[in-house]
DNA sequence: CACAAAATACGGCAAATGCCGTATTGAGCG
DNA sequence: CGCTCAATACGGCATTTGCCGTATTTTGTG
C-alpha cells in the first residue's frame, strides 16, 4: 500500500478545498473523492475505492457522526477520521461509538494530518492530544465490570420475539404487569403469559434475573 | 518550563540503565531519580521534585498499577506514563484508572518516549498505536448511558447503612429473602425488614428499582 | 453508664409474582 | 388450503413481596 485513498467530507466548500490542497502537496495520498454531506459521502463512497475518510463532524443534513454509522456500516474496512473545529466533547464519544478510527482537531498541520493517515493505515488510532485526555477521562469513569470482556448475544440468540424483548424492556423500567398492559394495551394476563415465555427462554424464574440477562447484553 | 524533571521506576535493573541512558541523550530531560519498584517510588517521589514518571507496569511487590495509584493520591500533579513490554490489554484500563496520563510500549524509539513527555507536559495523553485502538474499543462497547454525565451518589448520600447495602447487594443478585438470610446467617424476616428500610431511604417500591438505584451510582 | 442507632426477629395482610393449565385469533408459509 | 407460531386472553393457586405493626439485642459514642 503505497498511495492511501482519501475521501473529504465537509460541508464548507472552502475548507474542503483547503484541505484538499494541503493533502494535496503529499505524494502519498490521492484524494479519490470530495463530498459536501452524510449522504453525498454514502454515495460517493460506494464508487470510489477508499482507504480512509477525513469527516467533518459538523454538518447539516446527515451529521458526520450518522455519517460514519452508515458507512461503517456498508463499507466497515473504511476507516474515518473524525475533523473538529471546537472541541465538541459531547460528540467525541458518540464519534467513536459510530465507528470513527480517529480524531483531530481542524487545526492539526497537514503534516500531522498525513502522519495521522499512516498511522491509521498501520492499525493504529490516531487523536488530538485533548481528544486522547478525553478518552481517557470518560474511560476512568467507567466501572472496571462494564469493561469486562463479555460474548454479548442478541435477543434473539434466546429465541426472543420482538414482543418479548418490548416486555423485557418494560419489566426493566420497573413497571408491574398492569402498567405494562396499560401502556401496551393489552391485559396484565397477556403480559404475565409473554413473562413466563420469556423466563423458559432465557431460563430465569424472576423480573430480576431477566432484566440482568437483557442489561449483560445491552438489550436496554 | 524548559526542562522536564522525570523519574524512572523499572524493577528490571539493565532495562533502567538502558531507558536511563537513552533519555540521558536528551538535553530536555532530566532523570532526578532511579527506583526499583512502587515503594520505592513512592518515597522518593516524595523528596525529589519530578514532573513525569515512566512506570514499568510489571513488578514484583508494589506493581506498577497499585504504584500509580498510591502516587496519584499523594502528588495529583505528578504525570505518570506506563510502559510495558507486551500488549498487556487487560492492564490498560486497569492503569487508566489509576490515574496514568500516558500508555506507552517498551520498544518505542526513545525520541518518540521523549516527544511523549513533551505532549503529556502540555496536557496531552500520548499512547502507543496500539493502546490507543485499544482504548476505543473499550469505548466503543460502552452504553451511552454510563458515559452520561451523572451524580454518582455514595450509599451513605441516601443514609443506607453497611448492612443495608450489603443486603442490596445479594437481591441485585437476584437471591429471595429466604437465600439472603440463609446466606447472612439471620431470618429472612430481618433481611424484609433492612429491604423496607432500604425503600424508605431510596424512595422505591420494589426490588428492581432499588438496584437500579444501586446500578446507576455503581454501588456494585 | 446512658442513650441512639443499627441489627435482629416475629406476626399479619393485601398485592404482586411465578407457574400450571386452556383457548382463540391472526399472520406467515409450504 | 392446512400448518405452525406468535400474540392474545382467562382461571387458579402457591409463593414472594411490600408494608404495617412491635420488640429485643447489639453496637457505638459521648
């Protein structure tokens, strides 16, 4: 892999432009495509071969953020950068939850963009050193058991009906079998009946121990 | 802040020679202490002003985790970057929380150790390729919802005794009054009891929503 | 020691739950 | 067109739970 395959996504015309030239001053780098938003990217993205996207994370229409969801989605051996201007630290998680390998801040030297891209292409994760410091924060909030490695199964790797998963969740608010059937509008019967269907598939015998099988897997 | 005061802390007495002399080549750094293992950094972090110390993460005694942790406590503005030889993944978070600013692998080049303690000294975390994917993967299987920025409360913010918790802890397990006594060595009439105390200080009704309770403030 | 708080224990009762039936309806499918 | 399965619904019953008492013992603290 000598040359990497760029795409630009940024709703700004002049930044894109910018950027492009600047890209464009590196041998080791071919930009195959520009986009001006989420879906134009989608498209784009699908006929031209791409090794890596610089994404604007802030864009009308579809955001980079749905952007990156989707294609991610389509075409998960893309990898994209997330660009920022500010430092949105709400959007950096939610960034990195969608699928984005990297992220910089707008203001990074083209030098350090390119280095950024190699390092991408090499396995690694490349981010502004304030984006690093945030990671790093939000992961020391987290508990050490959230982290656990864990074979996360799906509903219905339970044999789960959608109905079912849609009781589960209402048991995991906390509701009784009456405000379930209230707000699902059917009798508190019907729900203990799906209730003890769900109890044989998951093989539990109580709300609670059901709940903690939804939660495990990230049903809720 | 023209020279960066480091101390070196590697149970492994010919690799601290080696980073110790590599580092020596930098005009940028100083090595104002030598140690051996946690303890031992621990006192002498204390009597020798130090900017950044590079942790080996694996030693014998005090380890380098439980080092960084004890360290932190004492000197909050004390940088520590871990190092380690092998792709320890299950350490890296374990040293996030501890309170390490940077994750770096033992190979790098020693100007890229020294460029990493220039970007910590100006607030960045710098980490390994490797560390850094690693990182977002572990944020990648995170919920959204325990990222969320919220009051954690202590138990004893809600006024619940030891026991009381201790009690809540065995029916988040999903154990019956019955098996919580069995396993307390009290009547299950007393483990009901500490539960109505538990709801009138939590304000709930019923055995879900005090784990919940207990689950959103990770009490357990 | 005296006092307060926590932990322990028991009784009773209404409601919720878990579990065993049966039965009807409708949607999907070969 | 039958067949299956999910969703719906109801009855009954034993157990658990939530909540109201009261009361004794233990523990900690001034």
């Amino acid at each position: 892999m000598s040359v990497i395959k760029v795409g630009l996504v940024d709703d700004n015309p002049t930044l894109l432009r910018n950027i492009g030239q600047n890209l464009a001053l590196f041998e080791e780098v071919e930009i195959v495509f520009k986009a001006v938003n989420g879906q134009d990217a989608l498209h784009k993205v699908s006929n031209h071969p791409t090794d890596i996207i610089l994404m604007d994370i802030d864009m009308p229409e579809m955001d980079g953020i749905a952007a990156t969801r989707s294609i991610k989605e389509l075409h998960p051996a893309v990898k994209i950068i997330m660009l920022t201007v500010f430092d949105r630290e709400d959007k950096i998680f939610e960034a990195i939850k969608a699928g984005a390998t990297g992220y910089l801040m707008k203001d990074e030297r083209p030098s350090r963009i390119v280095a950024a891209m190699e390092e991408v292409m090499e396995g690694g994760a490349p981010m502004s050193p304030i984006i690093a410091l945030k990671t790093l924060q939000i992961l020391r909030n987290q508990s050490v058991e959230s982290v656990k490695i864990q074979s996360v199964m799906s509903p219905t790797a339970f044999d789960l009906s959608e109905r079912e998963v849609e009781i589960l969740e209402k048991i995991a608010e906390g509701l009784t079998y009456q405000q379930i059937g209230d707000k699902l509008f059917i009798s508190a019967k019907t729900v203990r009946k799906h209730t003890e269907n769900i109890y044989l598939k998951l093989h539990v015998h109580s709300k609670l121990d059901a709940v903690k099988i939804g939660q495990k897997n990230r049903w809720f």
